[in-house]
C-alpha cells in the first residue's frame, strides 16, 4: 500500500492504490482548504482549483496531469501565480492526483512573490 505523507502536517497514512490525495487527506483530518474554500469549493471535481498541493517527492507514483490540471493553469490565476512562483515544484490538484506508491505531499504551497525565478 502506498504511504503519503504530509510534510506541513507531519502526518504519514497509508491509501489504497489509484486513490486521490483529496480523499486522502479528507479521511485522516488534513485540512487542504483555507479560507472561505473551507465551505465554498467544487467539492473534488477540480473545478474551483483550492485543493492545490505541492510534491515534494515521489511525483513519479501519482497519475499523469489530466485535462483539467492542464487547462486550469489558464484559467484559475491563483493555480497560475503557484505554478509560476514554484517552479521546482511540482504543484498538483490534490483531487485530480490519484497515488501509486510513496509521496511527500505540502499542502498550501505559498506563493513565492520576491523569489529569483519568479520575475525571470
């Protein structure tokens, strides 16, 4: 069984394979969600695009980027400013990424404003 762990959280759970990390964290009391997304989102069809994470390792067991983590880096500028401001990471839509062995998952990547890469 595949372990995920959650770095911010400090919490490691085991999950069935080709589950999602939504799912995941929703189950063992990882809140994913800030703000007014706590009560307000698309409730996992990766619509609204609050649920996003970071792979700190093990990217290469979760499912490949879908439609949806694709054309919603357009679309949702929140999604756009993670993904310009964390280019080593690998920021995902936890309800989008299914998990196929060991990940290390963060949880609300911020948005690096002041780094090197950002304005390059």
């Amino acid at each position: 069984m595949p372990t995920v762990k959650f770095v911010n959280e400090k919490v490691s759970v085991e999950a069935k394979d080709g589950e999602d990390i939504r799912t995941i964290a929703r189950k063992n009391g990882v809140q994913l969600y800030s703000g007014p997304h706590k009560v307000v989102n698309c409730m996992g069809f990766g619509a609204c695009c609050s649920c996003n994470i970071a792979l700190k390792a093990g990217s290469e067991n979760c499912s490949k980027k879908g439609f949806l983590e694709r054309i919603n880096k357009w679309i949702n500028p929140l999604l756009g400013l993670k993904l310009l401001s964390n280019p080593e990471k690998d920021v995902r839509l936890a309800c989008q990424t299914q998990v196929h062995g060991d990940v290390e998952v963060e949880t609300n990547p911020p948005i690096n404003w002041h780094g090197d890469k950002f304005w390059n």
